[in-house]
C-alpha cells in the first residue's frame, strides 16, 4: 500500500529549491516514486565548533578562540530550537529512533547546554523508550565528571575521538590531547556510560606496523565495546592537502587493516561494516540507520538531512557558517538547498551506503527504501558477483572479503551511466 496524504487545492504550486524546504504540501505533491513505507528516522545535530581545526579534517568545523568571547551557547540552541520547530513539518507523527549529536567538538558545550537541547528535543519530537542518543567528546576537553554529566542530560552513549595513543602522532594530526589524556577520557567514559565508542585512524604520518600495533595495545586494553577504526585520508580543501605529508604506502595501509581486522576479531569486536567493531549489541543504532539508507532530519550550521516522502526522497543542507546559520535559523530559513534525489542516482546512493555493511541488504529493503525494482541494480548485481565482489541469494546481497578490500571498485560499479 502506497502512502496517500491529501494535498489542498493548490497546493502544488512551484516552490523551487530552499524556498519550499518546509512545504510538506509541496513535498507530497504526486512524484515519481511509490514509497510503500517511510524509512526508520534518525536526527543528527551539529554543534560546529573545536578547540583547533585539524588538517586532515574536512568537515564543517569552526576553531573556536574562547580568549575572545564566550562560546554562543544560549542563541545556538535558541536557533537549533528554531530551525526543528521549522522543520517539524516534515517528520510529523514520525518516531525518532537515534540522536547524534555531532561537530565540530560538541564536548566544549557545557552539560547544563546538553540538558537544554535535549530537553528541547523531547519536547518536540516523539522519541522510542530506548532512543539512543549519542554525543561525540575530545579528550582535550575533558574535565573529570563531565562525562557522568552528560550522562545525566540524557546522553546514552559516547563517541571518544582518540585517534592515537601516540604522542607524536598526535601532534602531527593537530589533536589537541595527549595520550594521558585520551586514556583518562576512555576510563571515564567506560565508567559513566553503558556503552561508549572509541575512534581510531591509521596510515598515519610515519606511523609503521608496530606503531598501529601499540595504538591497539593500548585500545584494546581499555575494552571498548565498539571500535571505530578510519584510514587517514588527504582531502581537498584540508590543510594536508595543502601540505600534504608522508604516509604509508598503499601495500602497508592494505597490511594495517588486516592487522586491525585479526586483532579486533581476537579481542572479541566482530566487523558489522567496513571501519566499525563492535561487541554483541554495541553496534552504533544511528550509523546503522544511515547505511541502511534511513531517514534523517539534520539540524545545525551545515547539517545534511534525507528525508523520504510519498513520492520522492530528498535532501537538504543547512547553512555552513555558524553565524550565518543561527542568522537564518532564527527567521525560519535555515536551509540553504532541498532537492530532490533524482531516480538515476537513488541505486547508487542505496549501494554507497548499504554495501558498507557486512550483512549487506535485502532485496525487499532496496525496494521499500528508494521505491524501484530490483532490475534497476540487476545489470551492477551481475557485474559484482561475477568480480567476486558480492555474494547474494533469492533473498539478500552482501560484500565479499574482496568486496570489503575494494569497496571503492564494487561501489563504482553502481553509478549512473
């Protein structure tokens, strides 16, 4: 059954790009999708600013130079308040299931902040009894019982950027801890929460074998219940593309992630998706939702949301610069561009995103998410299983080992001509 809303007269009427953003009529108007269902939803906030910028960092991230002013708590929420109640909309009657709370370095907001938003949220959105609601930290911003206090905000589960337990490694990725300090941050964040996520990368500069290897030593031994572990990756418009440095050569960064992939399976953290381990029942509900092609609203100076209507699936960006962005949210147009997803790029968006999980997706999964029939992939299907790049039956298609090692190739695959 497909979803049917009645639309009012006249209610189709042009409403092009960030200007109908909020016009669910508009956005209900016959399309050329058939949804039989709405996607799970998930909400992510973004609180954009950090201590220091780091240069391999390409997302929208502000340093923050709290010499000269104190940080714009209040009027960032008051526009983070106004830019859902725009918003709502969009995501009427529709459960949340997972909260991210992303940045930038949301730990530099106060807990007394964290209460507040999420006190906001809950006022607004109907949220499931176990709504997982995460909070990214720095360890150069923890303080002792900060952690315990977001966990009494409502916070359920933390997200410790360590990235290394290597000193010098630290330094030449403009980390603005040490590693005392990232030990500290993980002990802490072991005894406040349930459950908590511990972020590494690696191929870094100079960083050899046995390098990657005490970084593990040291992760392991903290017993994480999910390990996040990234390749180190130059991107444009980041400092390191600029000046880019040495690091390892393609061959060792292959040798590296079979190392992580051996010793996380030996501590017990299985692999669910290409960079994440994680113990029975730790895995990240909200990422899930995202490479399950999900829903997701997103609030916040340069926030992305995707959300899936009747007929169509769209996205959204807020605007980037903080104050840009809390000008235009506090007068109710804090999207900058909606668009909707056209029907040649919808298979490649689900597979960039499902193929990134082990267990892959089921056929019926791709057709409820993107509202096509399973021959709009079965020419790449045929493609990949022939490559020995995925594995599949009447039912579900999952990535190979090979698939995992090439994902980039196996992705490729589904691109629209």
């Amino acid at each position: 059954m497909s979803i049917v809303i009645p639309i009012a007269p006249g209610a189709e009427q042009a409403a092009d790009g960030a200007a109908g953003a909020n016009d669910v009529l508009h956005l209900m108007r016959p399309g050329p999708l058939q949804l039989a269902a709405l996607p799970p939803l998930s909400l992510y906030v973004h609180l954009p600013w950090c201590l220091r910028k780091c240069p391999y960092c390409d997302f929208n991230s502000h340093e923050w130079r709290g010499s000269d002013e104190a940080l714009p708590e209040q009027r960032y929420l008051d526009a983070l308040v106004a830019d859902l109640d725009a918003a709502l909309p969009l995501v009427w009657g529709r459960t949340v299931h997972t909260i991210f709370i992303g940045g930038g370095t949301p730990s530099l907001f106060s807990p007394a902040a964290i209460d507040r938003l999420i006190g906001d949220l809950r006022a607004r959105l109907k949220l499931t009894p176990d709504c997982e609601i995460s909070l990214e930290a720095n360890p150069g911003t923890f303080e002792r019982d900060r952690f315990r206090a977001y966990r009494a905000a409502g916070v359920t589960r933390l997200s410790v950027g360590v990235q290394s337990f290597d000193d010098e490694h630290l330094k030449a990725l403009g980390r603005v801890h040490d590693r005392a300090q990232a030990i500290a941050a993980v002990e802490e964040a072991a005894a406040a929460f349930d459950t908590f996520n511990l972020d590494l990368m690696y191929a870094l500069p100079g960083q050899t074998l046995g390098g990657l290897d005490a970084d593990l030593d040291q992760a392991l031994a903290l017993q994480p219940p999910h390990l996040s572990v990234y390749h180190l990756t130059i991107e444009p418009n980041t400092y390191f593309a600029k000046f880019p440095p040495v690091i390892p050569e393609d061959d060792t960064a292959y040798d590296m992630l079979d190392r992580i992939t051996e010793r996380t399976a030996a501590s017990g953290l299985q692999r669910y998706e290409i960079s994440a381990y994680a113990r029975a029942g730790h895995a990240c509900a909200h990422n899930l939702n995202y490479w399950q092609f999900g829903d997701y609203l997103g609030i916040g100076a340069g926030a992305h949301s995707k959300l899936s209507f009747a007929h169509r699936v769209v996205r959204q960006v807020r605007f980037r610069e903080p104050r840009l962005y809390m000008d235009n949210a506090l007068a109710g147009r804090a999207v900058a561009q909606s668009d909707d997803v056209g029907i040649g790029a919808l298979p490649f968006e689900f597979m960039l995103n499902a193929l990134r999980l082990k267990d892959g997706f089921t056929l019926a999964q791709f057709g409820e998410r993107t509202g096509l029939a399973i021959t709009s992939i079965q020419r790449g299907l045929e493609e990949a299983e022939r490559k020995g790049l995925i594995q599949r039956d009447l039912a579900r298609v999952w990535p190979t080992t090979r698939g995992f090692d090439f994902l980039s190739d196996l992705q490729s695959i589904f691109l629209p001509d």
